[in-house]
C-alpha cells in the first residue's frame, strides 16, 4: 500500500505569506459554456493522471474548438511544491491543477482555489460522503472528486483452494488470521507481506480508517495514544509477525515481486490500483489464480472498507477563465462516460457513483476469473466511513506520518510496545504541530 506524503515544512514556512495573500473567494453556478467559448486553460498535473485526463479530450475539443489546452506535467510532489511556491509569491498560478488530497483543504484555506460550492451542488449526490469531506471548509467546496482509492484484500485462488480455506468465511481480521495460520500450515506460504523495520505504516492507517478512526479525532487533536483502537490494530499485527504469518519483506522489491508471481504468498491487502499492477506488471501468467475480498472487520457485522485517498481538480482563483477552467471539470469530472473512457484508459477508479450504474462495473474482469471486482470496490468506495479520510488526510498528515512511521518500525522490531511506541508518535506530533 502507498501513503502520499508531502512537503509539510515547506507548508508551515509559508503560512505567513498567506496571511498577506488576499484571494476573494467566489461561488460558481453549473454552467454549460457557449461552443464559441475562447481560452487557454493551464493545467498542472502529473503524467499518470494527464493519460486519464488526455482520454477524453478529442471529444472535448469538438464541443469547445476555441478552448486550448496545456498540460504541464511534473511528479505529484513537484506539483504541490510549485502550487506553494506560487501561494508564496502570489501569482504564478495555472488555471486548473490535480492535487492529492490531504493538500485541498490546506490551499482552500490559504484562499487560492476558486469557491466551487454551487457548481458541484448538482453532483454533491453523485460522490461518496468521504469524498466531499476531503473538500470541504466551512461547509463550502473546493475541488472535484476525481478518483477513489477503496482498499480491498487481493487472494490467490490456488493457495486458498490447496489449504481449504473459504475466502467467504473470512468475515473477520480474527478470521484471517486463523486462515492465514492455516494456509501456512498447510502450504507453507505466508498470508502477506508485512516489512518490520521498513514498513511504512499504510496497513495501519488502513485498518484504522476502516474503523473511522486515525491520527487524529474529529475536532483535531491528537487520538494516537487515547483511542484503544490504535493499541489493538498494533497489537493484531504484531501476533501476524509472531505466528510466521506475515513474512518481513518487500512486496515491491525484486524478491518480493516474484514470490508474487510464482505464487508464494496468499493474499494482497491493497489499493484498487492492485489489480491493474498484478495483471500488468508483477503477474500476468498468473491469470485466474487471484481474487477479491472486502476487508474483514474488526468485530462480526463492522464496516469493512477503508479508503487509501485520491486526487481532486480544482480551478485557482486566480484564473481569469474559470468559466472555461468548470467547463473542463465538468467535462472530465463530471460526465459519467466519459469518466468510464478515463478508468478504461488509465485505470482511474472513479469517484463520481453514476458511473458505477454502468454495465462496465456489472462485467467480469478474466484476469480475476470473472469475478465482478469492479462492482466490488464500487461497494466499498461508497461505504468509506467519512472520518476515515476526511480527519485522518489533513493537511498537516505528511508531517504526522514523518513522526510516526519510525516509532511504529520501532513497535515492529520489538524496541517498544504497542503503547509505548504511540504515546511517543502522540507526544512528537503534538510539539511539532502545537495540538493538543
């Protein structure tokens, strides 16, 4: 699993300036702009979201000829990086970019993008309850959900098949972790993948969103050391590593990635984007061997899905074409085909929930041996709990990973338990970030 970290120092050495940046905010009705419409619209993104968004722009083009477009791609950090550097200097800003999203509510707060509350107030059924959180200050809008990242857990078929396990009666974690002792019993091969002293910290933040819970509580202060939930997620991943279960390695690393291949560890806990790197990259021979379960919950009948974030387009305020910048959101954000030509494409889950009403999501996938994993993670993107994302990817959550991903390596390799290790991230984040 991946956490999008960001550039947070760089966050706080600039909130001085914004206090000098004076943006007026203003709200946009949904507007089908004249064909005759002209503009140069600047569009700040990188390469992996620009092959989504490049999808459907022949068809745009041919409704707005007079609207040209520029792309600008850098890495996703570099991007960020000069939407601050702009925020600093004020100007310097494109027209539209794609940003990750625990970066929305922080430059919505700096007054640099554009009030969009009455544009999406159409679409604001259209997207999950999380999605729209991830947007929203003071109860107004500032982006459009593009894409979802619902977390599921990928199995191989044949591992589970030779040990006799029931994927379906692994409702939950307990249960997985009585298959998983089973599977390696039986077969030899590990649950999962689980790095100690290189981890990253992504399954633990996954399984705490999956209970609505995370870093921080709803009002901003610090949970990690005050919720029991934080000290059990440890706790449970750490009998994983006890019984030989979840096996210290890379997932990603060459090793790693073959064992992946040659069928040599049982399941992938993992982002939707899963699915597209084990067909296309990790193992392609491996078609039909590997399917899809919800997470299993923490106790019988809990929630069972879990959010890993996403990216949003938003239009600056400073543009001076924001009626061109909403046409192009609502062509490439809001129109459910062509948000279905863009998951073709690029393999963007959509956030937009009419595209999941598509007979697209209803078609088996070969590669899963037909099962329907993208009406699957459909389900599980629309039951994200809200506090899952929306308090947990704050704008100051970068910073916070930075001071917690090394005292939970050292929870992993046995230098401090579970409360020790939490109470020292808590303490850590609360000096570095002045909460309480």
């Amino acid at each position: 699993m991946t956490i999008r970290n960001g550039k947070p120092k760089l966050l706080k050495s600039i909130i001085y300036l914004m206090l000098l940046i004076s943006f007026a905010t203003s709200a946009f009705a949904q507007t089908t702009p004249e064909p005759s419409l002209e503009a140069t619209l600047e569009i700040w993104g990188w390469d992996g979201a620009f092959v989504g968004l490049q999808a459907v722009d022949e068809k745009f083009k041919e409704l707005y000829p007079n609207i040209t477009l520029n792309y600008v791609a850098r890495p996703s950090d570099d991007t960020n990086q000069q939407i601050l550097l702009s925020a600093t200097a004020g100007s310097g800003f494109p027209d539209i970019s794609v940003m990750q999203d625990h970066f929305v509510k922080r430059y919505a707060e700096f007054g640099i993008l554009a009030d969009i509350t009455d544009f999406l107030a159409p679409y604001r059924d259209s997207f999950p309850g999380y999605k729209l959180d991830l947007t929203s200050v003071d109860d107004r809008l500032f982006a459009v959900p593009w894409d979802g990242v619902p977390v599921a857990v990928f199995y191989r078929r044949d591992i589970f098949e030779a040990a006799g396990v029931d994927p379906a009666s692994i409702k939950t974690w307990e249960d997985y972790f009585q298959a998983a002792e089973t599977i390696l019993e039986t077969t030899g091969v590990p649950m999962l993948y689980l790095q100690k002293a290189q981890q990253d910290g992504s399954l633990f933040s996954a399984m705490l969103r999956q209970q609505g819970t995370g870093i921080l509580a709803e009002d901003g202060t610090v949970l990690l050391d005050k919720d029991p939930r934080h000290v059990e997620v440890l706790n449970y991943l750490k009998r994983l590593w006890d019984a030989g279960v979840a096996a210290d390695t890379d997932l990603f690393s060459d090793a790693g990635q073959r064992d992946v291949a040659n069928g040599k560890v049982a399941t992938v806990i993992g982002e939707v984007w899963m699915g597209q790197v084990l067909a296309a990259q990790m193992a392609p021979e491996a078609s039909g061997e590997w399917g899809i379960f919800e997470l299993p919950a923490w106790a019988t009948g809990g929630g069972r899905a879990a959010g890993a974030g996403g990216s949003y387009l938003a239009v600056f305020e400073a543009s001076e074409q924001k009626e061109a910048a909403l046409a192009y959101l609502e062509f490439h954000a809001l129109d459910a085909e062509n948000q279905i030509e863009v998951y073709k494409t690029a393999d963007v889950f959509p956030s937009l929930t009419t595209t999941y009403e598509s007979p697209f999501f209803q078609e088996g996938v070969p590669y899963f041996a037909g099962q329907k994993v993208r009406a699957l993670f459909a389900k599980v993107n629309n039951a994200v709990p809200p506090a899952g994302s929306a308090e947990i990817f704050d704008s100051d959550y970068g910073e916070m990973m930075e001071l917690l991903v090394p005292e939970l390596q050292s929870f992993a390799v046995g230098r401090q338990s579970a409360e020790e290790a939490l109470a020292t991230a808590a303490q850590l984040i609360r000096d570095r970030t002045g909460r309480e």
